[in-house]
C-alpha cells in the first residue's frame, strides 16, 4: 500500500507500446467522430440551421470541444495511463475511471448494429435488383391503399379519400420498410408497442456474428499498439475519402443543387432547437465512452504537442460532422421533393443517413454499386469506433490491473465474446428500435462526468500545479487565459448542460420505452454512477486521521510522475518542493 492510503503502487506496463507516427494519436481521436448514432437522431433539429450549424459547432469547439479534448490529453500523456490509473492524480476520483469502462462497454453492446445494418444492404446490394428498389420492392411487399410507397406516389386517391382534409398522406421509404420486413412487429406499424413481445431476427444475428469476427481478427491481427494506430490511420483515411466521393455523387441526385437556398438561409425559429442538437452531436467528439482520448494519448511520446494535437482533432471532428451532415441534408431533400410533388405528403424517412439513404442511391446509375461504396463507408466508420473503444478499455484494465497483463489475448478475446453474446438483445424487435435510451442517458453522465474532471484537474489539483506540469512537459509557457477558460468557462457550459441531459432522458423513459428498458438503463448507466463517490469512501474508510485529514490524503496526488525514468528525475528536479517530493518518493518507501 502507499503510505497506508488504501492504494497499492502502480507498476507501468512497459510492454504497452507508443504510436508508429506522432499523426497516429490524430487519426484514431479524429475517428471518434464517426460515431454516428447521436448525429441520426438528432439531424432531424439539426438540420434547420444550414450553414449557420458550421459557425455554432466552432463556437462550442472553443468553449468546451477543445479545452477538454486538451485536458484528457494531458492525463493521458503526462501519467502513460489509461483512464483509470491516470486517476493517480486524485485517488479520491478514481471511479470515473471505473464508471467510464462501464459507459465505454453498455455504448458497445448495442453499437455493432450501426455496423449490422450497413453489412444488411452491402450483402444485398449484390443481387442483380435491389429489394428496396421500386422494381425490386414489388417481389415482396404487398402495398395496401393505406400505405403507398414513393415509388408510386401518385397512385393514392383511394387513399386520401378516407383523410381528413387537414391530414396528410403517408409515403413509405422501401429501404425503410425492407429494414422492418424483418421483423412481425415492425414489418406494419414500424415500430414495436412496449407490450408486444420479444422477437428476435436470426438474420441480424447472423449479421452481427459477422461485425463481432471481424472485431475479432482486427485484435489477432492488430493488437500492438504500433500496428493498431497504423491501421486505424488506413481506415480514417479511407472512411473519409469514400464519405467524400458520396458527396460528390449525391449533388447529382434528383433536384440538382436547389437544396442550398434551404442550407444557406436558415430560419431564425429553428436556432434554439437546432444548436441544442449541435451540442449532443458535437458530444460524440469522445466515442462511445467517457475517457476514450486520455487512453489514446497515453501512447504519445511525453513532449507531443498536445495544444496543437487538440485542435487539429477538434478540425477534423467538425469536419466529419459537417459532411455527414450535408450528406444526410441531400438525401433528406431528396425527399422533401418527392413530398412535395404529392401534395406535401408526408415520407416516411426515419433515420436518414442508414435506412432512408438505401432508396435514395437506389435511383441512381449504377445503383448497385454506389450502395456499396456508401455503405460500406457507414461500415467501416462503425468498425473504427468499435475496435477503438475496445482497445482502449482493454488497456486502461492493464494499466491498472498487473495480474491480467500476463494473459492479455485471453482478455481481449473474452471480453469481444462477452459483448458478442450480450449485442444479441438488440437483434431483438425492441432492442433494435429502443436502443437510443441508452445514449439518450450517456449524455449527462458525459456532461457530468466531463464537469467533474475539470473539477478534480483545475481546483482539486489546482491551477498551479496543472500549469506547473503542462509547462514541464509541453517545455512551453501555458498562457493563464487558456487556464480561465478551463476552469470558468468550460465548466458552466457543462452545468448548463446537465439540464438538457437530464429532460432527453426523462422524455425517453416516460414516452415509449417498455419496461425492460427502464430497469437496463437504471442498471448500467445510472446506479454506475455511484462507483464515484463509492470508491472515494473506500479509500477514506482505509486512511486514518480525522475526517478532513483522510479527505485530504485521498485527494491528493499519489504517485503522480512521468513513467519513464528520465522524465521522472527531471521532473523531480524541476519542482522538487516538499510536497511533491513526497508523493514522488512514495514508491520507494
């Protein structure tokens, strides 16, 4: 134990690697952003503030995208740990580390379908005519009066007969309609009532047997920390051109370039609910979990520029937001036309990007193809994020854990086991449909969590010493503006914030979610909140003293020093004061 704290030493893993490239730490933060679930479902908001959405997310990149995306960096790179042990620097904290594993695993459970549904149309994109084509939609979906698709819009007076006037028509997307053909309870109403039951699609199954082998052999192939950063740089790089050639290719759809007069003059009643959506999409710029970028960061060398690092990452993220966002705008408009010219009926696109999409490339030349490549774009992204997420739970677990270290590949391959056979609850009718609770849920205890970490960072540790040890490692002044934003600015934004979380979750529990629902997100997303304040009162109940002595003892840094030896001295010598020469000497006594 160190000094009867109720801790045991850390013991660095020295075989946990560096990046191959310094740009390697850019290339796997900037994948984060292809986390694609929140940006689905809240594009609907999103989208009504055009152009003027670029200028409201570099608002938040400023305020808060940045200065937390730095001060995880500096956990990570300053301790060579992930986001549990980096927590040496206030033991007190350390089940925000704990709870980020659990928030990191409940997001993976159910995030292989944004990687299932993908693969559902690449596999069938080979047949010789697309199931959700117009052609194609007549082989197996026996249209009724009361639900006409697009592909025969006009074909609805029957229809609109029994309509009140004031009521419009439906249109049905077929992408949409094939996506719930797999399923009884979805296949008429679309969705499933909270009282229907259980019905599992075996097709899905199959589909997310295969996203979880490939998890797979990305770890039996890619499991260094060199060759795992080299390989997700391809897959970034290689995500972002084929996002890029998709765009390219959907200005050409239906309608031309007409939808810019509607991108480039927003109406002003739509920037309330507009930026709130910006700021759950702008959320995602740290994956599926909480503390992904300290594990990520971790792997730089000790003087990598972190200031630099954070703001090409922040770039970069906005830059994947922003095409997503005209992708799915283009689409979207693609509909909106089509509504229009059937008397402002109403087309049933729900999830823009992933289902609706299908029907849209469907109309173009060579539509086999063009699916592939855009879907296997949406693929590839849900792949980086997965194999991300994972990668850095599993070395947070062996940085803090030194007893599994010695069997790392029977880890790694049990926990991608644990999450395969866990996933099958969303190949479910209700799994696949009311999974958004879970992430509706994640966002405040992110806010709170992130809240909580400029606490613990700027006031606990406390300005001077953070300033102190940035300055050493950056070897570069750290201007004492940069330390108000962090510990003024980004922090009321998150308070602001707690708010909106709470009343989307609320709005989630108390709407539709069934039963079920509620009680799983109860269990993993917030009685997990109780390991913070849970673990600080163990460490407490080990220390002796009065109350305030043992409060102070857990919350101050405990072998807080740079990992390697050279750093360490050097840093010892740098600000060798009396405090912190004792809780640098800690490990030898």
């Amino acid at each position: 134990m160190v000094h009867g704290t109720g801790q045991k030493h850390f013991s660095p893993d020295l075989n946990r690697g560096k990046w191959e490239r310094p740009s390697d730490y850019i290339f796997v933060s900037v994948g984060l952003a292809l986390k694609l679930d929140v940006f689905d479902f809240t594009y609907y908001s999103h989208y009504n503030l055009g152009i003027l959405g670029i200028l409201i997310y570099f608002t938040y990149m400023v305020i808060y995208l940045v200065p937390i995306i730095f001060v995880h960096s500096f956990m990570g790179q300053f301790s060579s740990s992930g986001f549990i042990s980096a927590f040496r620097l206030s033991p007190f904290f350390k089940g925000m580390g704990y709870l980020s594993v659990i928030l990191s695993l409940s997001m993976l459970i159910y995030y292989s379908l944004y990687a299932a549904i993908p693969l559902l149309f690449i596999i069938n994109s080979l047949r010789p005519t697309l199931p959700w084509s117009c052609e194609g939609l007549k082989s197996w979906f026996n249209e009724t009066p009361g639900r006409p698709t697009i592909c025969n819009s006009t074909i609805s007076s029957e229809y609109s007969k029994n309509q009140n006037n004031t009521d419009k028509k439906e249109l049905y997307v077929p992408s949409v309609l094939y996506f719930n053909n797999h399923y009884d309870s979805l296949r008429e109403k679309g969705y499933p009532n909270s009282k229907d039951d259980y019905e599992l699609s075996w097709c899905f199954i199959g589909l997310f047997a295969i996203v979880w082998a490939v998890i797979a052999f990305i770890f039996y192939k890619f499991s260094d920390t060199a060759k795992f950063g080299k390989l997700i740089r391809y897959m970034v790089i290689g995500t972002l051109t084929l996002l890029l050639v998709c765009f390219v290719r959907l200005l050409f759809l239906p309608g031309g370039l007409s939808w810019l007069d509607r991108y480039t003059a927003p109406e002003a009643s739509d920037w309330l609910d507009s930026s709130t959506s910006t700021y759950l999409i702008a959320m995602q710029a740290f994956g599926a979990g909480w503390g992904t970028v300290i594990a990520l960061s971790s792997f730089n060398e000790f003087k990598a520029d972190i200031t630099s690092y954070s703001w090409i990452i922040s770039f970069g993220q906005i830059f994947i937001y922003n095409m997503f966002g005209l992708v799915s705008f283009m689409v979207d408009h693609y509909f909106k036309g089509i509504a229009e010219a059937s008397d402002n009926a109403n087309v049933n696109n729900i999830w823009v990007m992933i289902l609706s999409s299908a029907s849209a490339l469907s109309t173009m030349d060579w539509p086999n193809l063009w699916t592939i490549i855009y879907y296997s774009t949406l693929f590839m992204a849900a792949v980086i994020l997965i194999a991300t997420q994972i990668f850095t739970v599993l070395q947070s677990l062996f940085d803090e854990f030194e007893e599994i270290r010695a069997r790392k590949q029977e880890v790694t391959f049990g926990l991608i086991g644990g999450l395969a056979v866990c996933s099958i609850f969303f190949c479910t009718n209700h799994g696949i449909v009311f999974f958004c609770a879970f992430y509706g849920d994640s966002i405040f205890s992110h806010s709170l969590l992130h809240l909580l970490l400029l606490l613990v960072v700027l006031w606990i540790y406390g300005r001077d010493r953070f300033q102190r040890d940035i300055e050493f490692m950056l070897g570069q002044p750290f201007a004492s503006w940069k330390i108000f934003i962090l510990r003024f600015i980004a922090p009321i934004f998150f308070v602001i914030c707690l708010p909106m979380g709470v009343k989307w979750s609320l709005f989630n529990h108390f709407t539709w979610l069934s039963l079920e629902f509620h009680v799983m997100c109860i269990i993993v997303l917030w009685l997990p909140i109780l390991a913070i304040p849970g673990i600080g009162l163990y460490y407490l109940s080990q220390n002796t003293g009065t109350f305030y002595d043992r409060l102070r003892r857990t919350c101050r840094p405990t072998e807080w020093y740079p990992v390697e030896m050279e750093h360490r001295q050097k840093y010892e010598e740098a600000i060798g004061t009396p405090e912190t020469t004792h809780q640098l000497t800690d490990l030898l006594n």
